[in-house]
C-alpha cells in the first residue's frame, strides 16, 4: 500500500528498512545521530537503532569516508553520509585514490560494497562555500557508481539498490529536494539504477537533465506545450554508468537537445553528453547540442544574484526556441 | 641482557630456531631489494621503486606478532611487509615486473602489493591514505564481534604530517578500536628531514596526545620489535582500543630510484650503517654461538636460490591480455551482493 511522504523520509524510510533487514549495514557521518542529520534525514534513527549503528563521527571527512572503505573491506555493509558535497572535497583522495582503485588495482581481489550519501546543489542562498554542484566531477571516476535522485521513489529505491551493489555508490541528493513530495510502498523496493527515464514524452525536443534541474526542465516543458513544443524530458537518474542509448534513442525522434545541469558549463557534465550526442547520432541532429548550466561565478549569496546564477525555467524555454 | 630472553618463539621450534628465522627473514627482504635494484637498473621493472634495506628488522620483528587473521594495512614501501607476511618472492617479483602472475595481475607494481589470501590489505601509495583504511577494517571486526583479531597499519613518519594521522589516531581511540599503529620512523619524508617538517620531533608524543598510548622502540633490532610488538599486539587484542609503537630506523638507500639522495651526509648514513639490523643480528648471534659460517652460507645460498627463481618466474610469467584491461573496474554481475 502507497503511502504519502516525502523525499527525506522517504530516504529515512529506506535507512530504517535496510538497517533492519541487514545487520552489517550501518549509517557513519557527521551529526547523523543525536542531532538527526543536518538535513533532519536520520532523525529518529537513533533511538531505534542505536549508537553502533547510527554512529556519529567527529569533523573529518577524509578519515571516516576511508574508515567505511575500511569497514567495507571488513564485511559491514557502511552508508556514509558526507553531509554536504562541498565538504566531500576534504575526503576526495579516499574517494579517488581508494574506493574507486582498490578493486582493479588489487587484481580483482577486493570488492569495496561502499555507499556514501550527501546533499548537493544551490539555490538556498548559502553562497559560494555551501551550493555546489560537483556530481559530474565524481562521475569522471572509473570504478565507482554515481547515482542523482530527483523523485521520492529513487531517493527512497536507490539506497537499497546501492546497498546491493558489490563497488561503491555516490548517491547525490539535492538540498532543496527534501521537502519534495510523493508516495512510497509500505515496503520499499529497489529501484533500477542502469537506465535514465523518460519522464515526459514529447516530438519536438529532448531536454536533458537530472536532480533538481529536472524540476525546471519540466516546468519548461509545461510552458513550451502552451506555445505547441512538445519536449521530451529525461531524467538521467544515473550518471555513471551513463544510460546512452536512452538518450539517442530520444535524440533519433525528436532531432534536437538541450542539456540542463546546474554545475558550470566549462567541463561539466552536460559536456559529456554533447559529445556523446555528437558523436553517435550527429546525423540525426537538426540543430546544434545547447546547454543550460549556472554562470560561471561562485555562488553569490544575494537571491536575484543567485537566481540568475542557476539554470531556470525561463532560460530553458528561451534556449528552445533558439533551436526551433 | 638480551631482550631475547624475554620473548616466547612464535614459530615452532627452539629460541635458536626461532632467531635464524628472523635472520632469513631479513635476508629475504634484503637480497630481494638488491635484486629489485638490479633489474630495475636492467630495465626489467619499472615506476617508482622505494627500497627497504636498512628497515628489515622492523618488518621482520612487527610480523612476528600478528597471527593469521589479523590484518596489515602498508605504504608505497611494503616489499619487507609483504616477503614477511609470506606472500611468495614469486608473486612480488611478478607483480613488479607487470605480470599478470603478480600477488595484483600486474595492476599495482612496486607501490601496490596486494594479498587478501593472507589478510595483506595493500600498499597505500598517497602518504597517510592508509590510514582511514585501516580505522575501517578494525571498525569492522569490532561491530561483528571478531575478538581477538587486530589490524596492524604500517606508515611512515611522514605521515605523521598528515591531516588523517590526527584524524585516524582520535578516531580508533574515540571507538577503542582494535588496532596497532606502526610509526616506522625513518628520519625522513622523502628527502625532508623529520625535524625540518614537525615542531614536535617527539611522534609518541603526538599520538599520546590522540588518546593513544604508545611508545619507541630500536627499528634496528629485530628482536626489540617483536618484543615492542608483541607487548603492543597483545594489549590491543585484549580489546581496550588503539596502541602506538614508534620504530626508529634508518633506509640507507635513497628514497627511491629516482632519488639522488642530496638532502643528507654520507657520514650520516654510514654511521646508520653501523646499526644494520642483519650484521649486528649476525654478529650477536655468532657471539652468542648459535650461528656458525656454514649456516650463514646455507642461508644466504637459500635466499639466493628462492630469488633467483622469483626472477624466473616473472620472466617466464605471461602479460595479462590486453582484451582484459577493464575487467576489473568494476566487479562482475556474479559477484553481486
């Protein structure tokens, strides 16, 4: 039976259901037990299942992401919650150097079945230090997963998919995706984390995007409608392993794209999937691959200034109609 | 007094025994590294090749006190781990040549030994990122309940001047994990000498002030390791958390190949090598009348004969095909969890 909820409890739901389904599996990061997580994700988590396994962790993010490699390698089931990407830049070399090499670089002798979690993104006025948008760079990364949830179902389903997973999974929530609403099974299932999704059918146009850029491409697809553009709109929900054929697929119907990512436009992301398109269905393309990424600034904490700074709505329709 | 007489053989048999053990030990690694020299200058190996000679006992004498099921987290210089762990000359000699009979298929070379079978958890190649690791295994072991398993992590005083030592050592003492830190305390960060780098030159000191317990030990003398070690080994298995043993030795080769080793004196080193761990072993124990020319020649013919087919076998041993080189990026459907 469905039930209504949203985004962070949907992902406490999915923790809940997963740590006591499974022993080894445990939650580690900062403030995520007697505080409830900085985003309120674990709340509650504590008192039902306790210190060992809902374990606070002193500010060093570079130790405790390693100590659930670490644990990994040791046979506990760790999810790691960095609590925000951009203090994930202190634990990088675990990231890069460790989780992502040690299975190729022993020959194939370990497996590191390690899931981290942070919040991601802008857009709530927390200025340059606090609203990055990095995902695309952990997806540059051979040997990890990279998974961006935009609907209360994969927030929820991707935990437990990764959790399944033999290598490691980064799962990217965005800030402002928190309160975002929608229904849950009283049982959680899994969700498919090989394939992108279509989630709105059009002929003229496909926009591109993923996490909380998906929510404006959407919108402009309600706008564009009422002017007779019909877009097709995906959602990219995973960005490695890329789902390509999904995107030529869509590319091969409607002849044009447009990408909407919210990190910056200079070696983003949103790069990577023009030239994918580019260079597998050129000769279907009616026009040129355009994108809509932040201004290439740090983020300002004044609102118009952020406002403008980020992919919106208004510039996703402009840029259609550029190309029709 | 000998520190000998205060320590228990690890392996079967009688004291005697057990000390020309920790001599062919050392041997082992030391004609090991003359060996990896030799072919690395023939162009046989190639990358970085970070010698331990000079540093044997510690390796040699730490072993000593890990059982089976503990586990071993090393550095970008982990041959002597490794070859005391008992992973084959063999395989190290392979993995160094790239092949894809190498203890990691050729994919870790010099820096990168690895060998789960025997709970070596590899050589960790960006200083102090071993660490963490090594927080995580014992963190492992002590939420399923394992006691009296211990993992042992290996690092330089280099690492010391990392950000993780601080965060690792706090870490495994705030959770009482069961680990042993290993500080091998060589002098120098690469060519940056240890007073140059740290305010406080005193790195027991440090690690006290982490809420880790710990102490130094002579790196020179195996038997004052495994003694160090054993004391060490033993307190953290009984399961009151982390414990620090500083070894101070001295590499009396360059940091690496690639090292014109400007940064110290040559009288430095060689009033270092006037404390090499195999002669002064060697010496003591021919003093002592428990080692005679004869053994020392069958010892050394031993090791001369083990390396001489580790090179063989690298260089007989194939390349992994090239049709495999992604195969283990990620790990097969199969090995879903």
């Amino acid at each position: 039976m469905k039930k209504k909820t949203t985004y962070r409890e949907a992902i406490r739901a999915a923790l809940r259901q997963a740590m006591r389904d499974d022993p080894r599996v445990f939650l580690m990061g900062e403030d995520v037990g007697r505080y409830g997580g900085a985003f309120a994700v674990s709340l509650g988590l504590l008192q039902e299942l306790g210190p060992e396994r809902i374990r606070d962790a002193p500010l060093s993010e570079s130790t405790f992401v390693g100590a659930g490699i670490g644990a990994a390698l040791g046979g506990m089931r760790p999810i790691v919650e960095v609590m925000t990407i951009n203090f994930s830049l202190l634990a990088l070399d675990q990231i890069v150097n460790n989780a992502a090499t040690l299975r190729h670089m022993s020959g194939g002798q370990l497996s590191v079945p390690l899931v981290v979690r942070m919040a991601t993104g802008g857009a709530r006025q927390m200025a340059a230090q606090h609203s990055h948008s990095l995902e695309g760079w952990y997806a540059h990364i051979p040997g990890i997963k990279v998974l961006t949830p935009a609907t209360v179902t994969d927030a929820a389903g991707m935990i437990l998919a990764a959790l399944k997973e033999p290598d490691p999974v980064f799962i990217f929530e965005h800030a402002t995706l928190y309160p975002l609403e929608g229904e849950i099974e009283e049982r959680i299932a899994p969700v498919d984390i090989a394939k992108a999704a279509v989630c709105r059918e059009g002929r003229d146009i496909t926009l591109i995007s993923y996490s909380a850029s998906l929510l404006k491409a959407l919108q402009a697809a309600d706008r564009l409608a009422k002017d007779g553009i019909e877009a097709e709109v995906i959602d990219l929900r995973v960005l490695r392993p890329l789902d390509t054929a999904t995107i030529l697929a869509s590319v091969t119907k409607t002849h044009r794209a447009v990408i909407v990512d919210e990190a910056w436009r200079t070696g983003s992301f949103a790069g990577e999937i023009s030239a994918q398109i580019t260079e597998h269905a050129f000769d279907e393309l009616d026009a040129p691959v355009s994108r809509v990424c932040s201004a290439e600034v740090p983020m300002p904490y004044a609102v118009h200034l952020e406002t403008a700074a980020l992919p919106q709505a208004d510039t996703i329709v402009t840029t259609v109609h550029g190309l029709l | 007094m000998s520190s000998a007489s205060k320590i228990e053989p690890t392996v079967q048999g009688t004291a005697r025994e057990h000390q020309l053990f920790l001599l062919r030990e050392m041997l082992r690694i030391r004609r090991f590294e003359e060996k990896a020299a030799e072919v690395y200058s023939l162009g046989k190996i190639h990358g970085f090749l970070h010698l331990y000679i000079g540093e044997e006992a510690v390796a040699v004498g730490a072993m000593q006190a890990l059982n089976a099921n503990d586990r071993i987290v090393a550095t970008y210089r982990e041959h002597g781990q490794a070859l005391a762990r008992g992973t084959p000359a063999n395989s190290l000699m392979a993995e160094m040549y790239g092949k894809v009979t190498g203890c990691s298929h050729g994919h870790g070379g010099s820096m990168h030994f690895f060998d789960i079978s025997r709970r070596f958890y590899g050589g960790y190649a960006i200083v102090g990122g071993g660490l963490p690791i090594a927080v995580g295994l014992a963190l492992a072991d002590k939420m399923q309940h394992h006691e009296g398993i211990i993992t042992a992590c290996f690092f330089g005083d280099g690492a010391v001047a990392e950000g993780e030592f601080y965060e690792s050592l706090n870490l495994a003492a705030l959770w009482k994990l069961p680990l042993l830190f290993l500080c091998e305390n060589n002098l120098y960060a690469m060519g940056t000498a240890l007073a140059r780098a740290q305010a406080q030159t005193n790195i027991a000191l440090k690690a006290q002030a982490m809420g880790v317990p710990g102490e130094s030990a002579d790196g020179m003398d195996v038997l004052a390791v495994e003694e160090a070690s054993h004391r060490a080994a033993q307190a953290v298995r009984a399961g009151n958390g982390p414990l620090f043993l500083e070894l101070r030795t001295y590499r009396f080769r360059a940091h690496s190949m690639a090292d014109p080793d400007l940064y110290r004196s040559k009288e430095e080193i060689a009033e270092w090598r006037t404390r090499d761990p195999i002669t002064t072993f060697t010496a003591r124990l021919r003093e002592r009348g428990l080692l005679s020319d004869h053994d020392l020649a069958n010892l050394e013919n031993a090791v001369a004969a083990e390396l001489a087919e580790a090179v063989q076998f690298a260089e007989t041993s194939p390349w992994e095909p090239i049709e495999d080189l992604t195969k283990d990026v990620c790990t097969p459907e199969v090995g879903k969890l």
